[in-house]
C-alpha cells in the first residue's frame, strides 16, 4: 500500500531530523516529501554560530598559562588541577546539554542530524572543553559540505589528536593509534589496508600535535621527513598527503556511504544501490549534500521497508519527544542520568568505533525505562534507576553523591538513582491540531501521526488507559500511552 504525504513527511523529519515539531503538524499532508526536503535544506545553510559554554575559570586559566610561555610554564597546584577537571567535566555536561537543545529547537535539523552522524562517526572522549567544542564546531559546520574537508580538519583537532595518542607520535618512535584509526574507523573501513601501511602512515603523522588552547601545531623536528610508501604510492609523505591517498581510494566513499546508508536508510544495506550512491559520492568529490540528495529525494527511500525500521538512538528519542511535546524542564539533570540508562551521553562514546546503534540500544532494562519516559515527563513520578558507574559521565559528580547517598540497610552495589524530571508540556498546539478530529477516530488519529509502524495495542486499550473525563485530557494521556509503546521506539 502507496505512503500518504503525511507518512513520507514523517519517516523524512525522523530520518533528516529528529522527528516532526509541533509547530509543522499542519503541514505534514499539504507539502510534497520534495518540497519538505527544499525547506530543511534551505533552513540548515547558514554557517552554525560556534558553542563557548567553557568557564570563565579555565578561559582565564588557559590564556594565563600560554602568556607565561615555554620558558616559565605555569605548574598548576594538586587543588588547581582538581578544580579544573571538575570544570571540564562541567563544561561538557554543559556543552551536552545545550547541544541536544539545538537538535530539539533548531531549524536547521539537516544539519544538526547529520552532525550528530560525523559525531558518532569521528567519536572521541575527550575531558577538556576547548578540544570538544572545537571538534563539535568542526562537525557542525562541515555536515553538509566536504567529507575530505571535515576529514582534514578533524584530523588536526587537538581532541582528536589527543584521543588518539598523537602527541606521543614522535620520528623514531611512531604511535601508530592515529593512524590505525583514521583507515579503519574514518575512511577505508577494517580489511581494506595493511599493518606497513598503518606503520608508514603513522611515519607521516610524526609532529602533528597541539597547544594547550587547542590549535594545531606542527613539531618538525619531531616529524619523519623520509621516504614512506602507503597504499602503493612512495614519497616524502606528511600527514596531509596520507589524508589525500586516502581520500583516493573509492574505498573511501564506499565505507563512508554505507554508513551513511544504515544511518539514514536502513541497517541492511541494498548494495546495489549503496554502490550507486558511493560512486556518485566519489565523482562529486565527496560532496555531503549532493549524496544526502541523491538518498532523500529518491522514490526507494519512500519505500515501506525502509519506513519505521530503525530503533531511535537514545538521543533521538528525546529530542523526538520533546519536539512533539514542547516543554521546560526543571530539572535538566534528569536529562543526563536518562542518557546514561539508554546507553548514548554525547561527547561520552563508548570508545574510538563510537555506538553500534541497530538492536545493541534495546535490552530488557533499557526497553522498559524508554516506554516509561513519556509517563516520568507527564507525572511527577521519581527515576529508579542504576545507571553504569562511569566518573567521567558522572561529570565528576559521583563522589559526592555516594557521600550524600545513605543506602537502604542490606543494600549491595550501586544505591539507586532517584531523580524526576519535573517537565511542564505546553499541550496547546499539540491538542489544538486535532480539533476537526471525530472523538471516535482520535486514538486512528494521534497513533498515525506518532507511530511509524502499525500499532500492535488495541484502540481499546489505549481508551481503557486514557482519560475521558474531557476531549483535551483524553487526547493528551492517549499520546502519553501511545508514546509507551514498542512501536514509538521506531523510526
């Protein structure tokens, strides 16, 4: 059966965004998949402004130490240190959550999706907020435009470079971990070069490093200026030049699309047409926008196996929720400890591959707290939850926490979390988009404009649920039951 406007416009706003905002609902039927698609273009072309959330403290710290210089470097006391990784740590729970606000409100989803792609793509753990807003800025304004660009530029970030070991990348003592990564995990893909090519280009990468204010610094009498051979080309190679034979291969953009494809399209990929699209890409010279088009524009993309197929990350989640169901949170904590319970905090990958993402973000405990979300937002009920011990996404708060915390007498392992979210939903739109809706045909109504997929629950027992003491208290805990289900978890 053919996809109405409304359903194409859906599957493109959860795929090249992060789900329909309240404010468009009454557009989803009007407007064409194509002339939806011009829009976010349109609205995702001006260059992002960069995100400073770093603290007055270290901003004044780091200018301080580069004016004392190389020959009276500043030594930082044991208290000073202390207070600036838990000033890090602070700048990054900051820079989390006024990122995932940019997701939720802005206009330029495009964009903001795509950069939370290369952000899982180029993943890194990095606990200085100056690298980290810097390599997000990186992302941000390159998600649209050149891959080879981005590549270059994320390659002599200082979060990256750090993250990677390269400031201990030195001629006669190669680190090899940049390298490594920058084949097998940001370009050619595991299999597709071999360990004296990883040798010869971590030759190439010798002297690339960083200050402490995170620009990038070329140490030449660090670097190896011999003769390297990589991918069968042999010359004098710096890093640039590795990054140019990488770049080369068609390798290159048949990894980087088949990524692109599972992020966008769906977690199995039709080869044929990834081929199709990845030598595209290489002949437009890895133009971001002109594969993002030939993906979303495409009739196939519209068809119904690839619609509600995808289990949203955590992140998507959320910001899908709150898109929906505009609201002001009092307590933005509770944003942080959800994203640690579904196992996805921005800036915190798991490691260098980043998330798996697909079927890996569902398991019995993290299914059951995704279904019980959209119940926390609407009550004032409290988060029990014992999220993986991890300090650094604790943003360093675990300390003090486990001192204020008294268990439960016989309690063993982690106490639980207690927290609430505390949202006030502003329902008028929502609510007001269903005003020529037959009260019978309500439930028909909200699960089509919510779910991706055929709803598995009865209408009648989401009435049973629901409160039909009035119309506008029945359309709003029918859309909190129906959020709950299985099926919203798909995209």
């Amino acid at each position: 059966m053919a996809l109405t406007n409304q359903q194409k416009n859906q599957h493109l706003l959860w795929r090249a965004g992060f789900g329909p905002a309240v404010e468009q609902l009454g557009d989803l039927s009007e407007y064409s998949p194509k002339e939806f698609y011009k829009a976010l273009v349109k609205a995702s072309s001006k260059k992002p402004d960069y995100i400073n959330v770093a603290d007055n403290y270290l901003q004044g710290l780091v200018m301080g130490i580069d004016a004392a210089g190389q020959m009276q470097k500043k030594e930082l006391s044991v208290e000073e240190r202390k207070q600036v990784q838990q000033k890090n740590r602070e700048g990054i729970r900051n820079l989390n959550l006024y990122w995932l606000k940019e997701m939720i409100n802005s206009g330029a989803q495009l964009r903001e999706k795509m950069a939370f792609f290369w952000h899982g793509h180029f993943a890194c753990r990095n606990l200085n907020i100056f690298y980290q807003q810097g390599l997000l800025d990186i992302i941000r304004r390159n998600a649209l435009g050149n891959f080879g660009t981005m590549l270059k530029e994320v390659s002599r970030s200082a979060a990256m470079l750090n993250f990677l070991n390269n400031q201990q990348n030195r001629k006669d003592h190669p680190n090899e971990n940049f390298a490594r990564e920058v084949m097998e995990l940001f370009t050619l893909g595991r299999g597709n070069y071999t360990e004296n090519d990883v040798k010869e280009a971590a030759r190439a990468f010798t002297g690339w490093g960083s200050n402490l204010k995170g620009e990038y610094v070329f140490r030449k009498f660090q670097h190896d200026f011999g003769a390297k051979t990589v991918l069968g080309y042999t010359g004098n190679f710096d890093g640039g030049e590795v990054l140019d034979i990488l770049l080369e291969q068609k390798q290159t953009a048949k990894y980087i699309t088949q990524k692109v494809y599972k992020f966008l399209v769906n977690e199995k990929v039709d080869t044929i047409k990834a081929d199709w699209l990845a030598e595209r890409f290489y002949k437009n010279e890895y133009d971001i926008s002109k594969l993002l088009e030939d993906i979303l524009t495409n009739e196939w993309f519209y068809d119904e196996k690839n619609v509600g197929v995808k289990i949203k990350s955590p992140v998507e989640l959320l910001a899908g929720i709150q898109r929906m169901l505009p609201m002001t949170l009092e307590n933005e904590e509770a944003l942080l400890i959800l994203q640690r319970v579904l196992g996805q905090v921005l800036f915190y990958p798991p490691n260098v591959a980043g998330w798996p993402g697909g079927k890996t973000w569902i398991d019995s405990s993290t299914l059951m707290m995704r279904m019980r979300i959209p119940q926390l937002i609407n009550d004032a009920d409290e988060m029990n939850v014992s999220p993986k011990d991890d300090d650094d996404q604790m943003m360093g708060k675990r300390d003090k926490e486990d001192k204020e915390r008294k268990p439960p007498e016989g309690a063993r392992g982690n106490v639980l979390k207690r927290q609430q979210i505390n949202a006030n939903v502003d329902w008028g739109l929502y609510v007001k988009n269903f005003d020529k809706t037959a009260r019978e045909n309500l439930v028909d109504s909200i699960s089509r404009l919510l779910l991706q997929v055929k709803p598995t629950i009865n209408n009648e027992v989401i009435r049973q649920y629901a409160d039909e003491s009035a119309r506008d208290s029945f359309i709003k805990t029918a859309t909190i039951q129906i959020m709950s289900t299985p099926e919203y978890q798909l995209c």
